[in-house]
C-alpha cells in the first residue's frame, strides 16, 4: 500500500475528496474490499475509507462525506454506537505509539454486534 500512497498535509480541517494523490487502483481495490477499510495520515486526517467501513458502522454518510476530514469527527460519531467509547479512543492512541496495524481487536458495539 505505501508504494500507492502520498500523505500531502491538509491546509485545514476542511473536508476534501481523496487526494489526487492516491492511486485510481487502489480506490479500485478498497473500493471492492470485504472489510471495513480507514486509512489516516500523521495529522490524524482521514486519507481513506471504504463503503464496508461505513455500512458496518451504520453511518448514515458515506465515504465521500468523510474523506479530509479529522479523524477526530469519525470517532466523535461512532462513539455512541459501542458499548465503552472509550475503547475506540484508546485503540487509537495504541496505534499511534506503537505505530503498528492491528487486526482482530473485537470492539464491543451498542447493538449487540462485535466488530
């Protein structure tokens, strides 16, 4: 994925759509993937995300709506669908200071779901 993309800094918090620097195939791929997919960039702006991240957190907007925006709005919005709001938070620090993917980390979601 790295060799696809380029993380141009956002001049501000304004939503934008993908940036142009993002390769058409990889739109394509991420596009047609299985999994809920979000990509963030080190200003914690949302680079990435799929129409599967969207639908299995019921968010009643799409991918477009979200694309540029601060990581922080998504988290914002998802916050009252889990069990512990927190927990997303946390996670995402993690990810931060470890600088490590992760996969399988169940989140425990309001409805009775676990993603």
């Amino acid at each position: 994925l790295r060799r696809h993309l380029s993380f141009p800094p956002l001049p501000s918090a304004q939503p934008t759509a993908a940036p142009a620097s993002l390769d058409p195939l990889l739109l394509q791929v991420t596009a047609h993937l299985p999994n809920g997919l979000l990509l963030v960039d080190a200003a914690e702006h949302i680079v990435l995300l799929n129409e599967q991240y969207c639908t299995l957190w019921g968010l009643p907007t799409g991918p477009d709506h979200w694309m540029g925006r601060p990581v922080a709005e998504l988290r914002a919005a998802t916050a009252p669908l889990l069990v512990d709001p927190t927990e997303l938070a946390r996670t995402g620090q993690q990810l931060r200071a470890t600088q490590q993917a992760r996969y399988r980390h169940p989140l425990a979601l309001a409805d009775g779901r676990t993603l």
